[in-house]
C-alpha cells in the first residue's frame, strides 16, 4: 500500500471527543486522544457515527492479553459462531475492515503507551494497515508500544471490558464530549 492510497477521515477532531461503548455486558467510556492520534481518533469517530459498529461483536479474546472487535464480517454471525472462530456469510473474523486503511501514528503519538483499558488499533503486518478493528488492553501490554497506535482510554467501565469475551455484542457507540 502506498501512502496516496490510504484513507484520510472527513471528521473533524476537537480533542475533547469520548467514546461511549455500549456492550452486551455494560457499558465503556473512552477519553480519545485526538491531539496524538488524530487520524485514529477521527476514523474511529466516522465510523461510530455511521453506525459501522453497531451490532458487531468482539472477536478475540487473550486472557491478561486484548479483548479486540470492530471486524464488519461479525454483524451477521450467531455470537456462539463468532466465539468459534467459524467463517461467516462474509467472511472469517478477524479479517474484515471498512475498505480502506489509515497512517500508524504510533511512532508520532506522544502517549502511545497500552496501558490497562488502552484504547488501539489492530492492523495486519503492514503498519499502514489499521482500518476498524480495535482492541482492549487487559493489563499493560508496552510490548505493543513501538507497533500499534492507542488513541484512547478507558475511564469508566474497567469491570466491563474484563467481563468482555469472543462473541459478546457491541450494542451502540456514541461519541460525546468530555463534559458530557
């Protein structure tokens, strides 16, 4: 993939953004870092006001590791399907995107650092590659620090995300404003 090929969000980062993720097993909060990841953060936010995750499911789970979803191929999945990892009507979970990729901001992010209830995005062997699959950290993983961006975390709902298993539901993903 060459950097004229990658997709550059129409969203409009104020740097105030919050993530409301409301799941199968409660509720998340999210405070975005657009001012270190704004191309992450404006993508993420595109989507979510789409509607793009609504109705998706988390597709991998690693214990002490990542609860990580935001793949299009779970939408029309059983969760039980999803949790087995079988190949759906679109395609295997795991695999899908929105059709485009965006630029890793890691090596630019200030704050990149996957912290417990960090917020990033997961991407294929390419570094350019991130599209709409996300993840969790369950726990510190700095192991990731120098290859995925995080461009957010998590302020309320830690009891939920470590509830969150392979199959659970994104329900709706809103995005307010830190006042709200």
């Amino acid at each position: 993939m060459f950097p004229q090929d990658l997709y550059t969000p129409e969203f409009s980062v104020s740097g105030d953004e919050v993530a409301v993720i409301e799941t199968s097993k409660g509720t998340i909060r999210v405070e975005l870092d657009g001012d270190g990841a704004p191309i992450h953060v404006a993508n993420f936010c595109e989507l979510a006001t789409m509607g793009f995750y609504d109705g998706l499911k988390f597709h991998r789970f690693v214990p002490g590791f990542v609860i990580q979803g935001g793949d299009p191929n779970t939408r029309d999945m059983e969760p039980a399907d999803v949790a087995a990892g079988l190949m759906g009507p679109d395609g295997r979970p795991g695999t899908g995107g929105p059709g485009y990729c965006i630029k890793g901001e890691f090596l630019t992010n200030p704050r990149n650092s996957h912290e417990d209830g960090a917020l990033a995005m997961a991407r294929s062997m390419n570094p350019d590659s991130a599209g709409s699959q996300f993840y969790f950290c369950l726990g510190a993983q700095h192991n990731l620090d120098s290859g995925y961006t995080v461009f957010g975390q998590t302020v309320e709902g830690f009891d939920v995300i470590s509830e969150l298993r392979a199959g659970d539901v994104i329900e709706h993903v809103s995005i307010v404003h830190k006042e709200q």
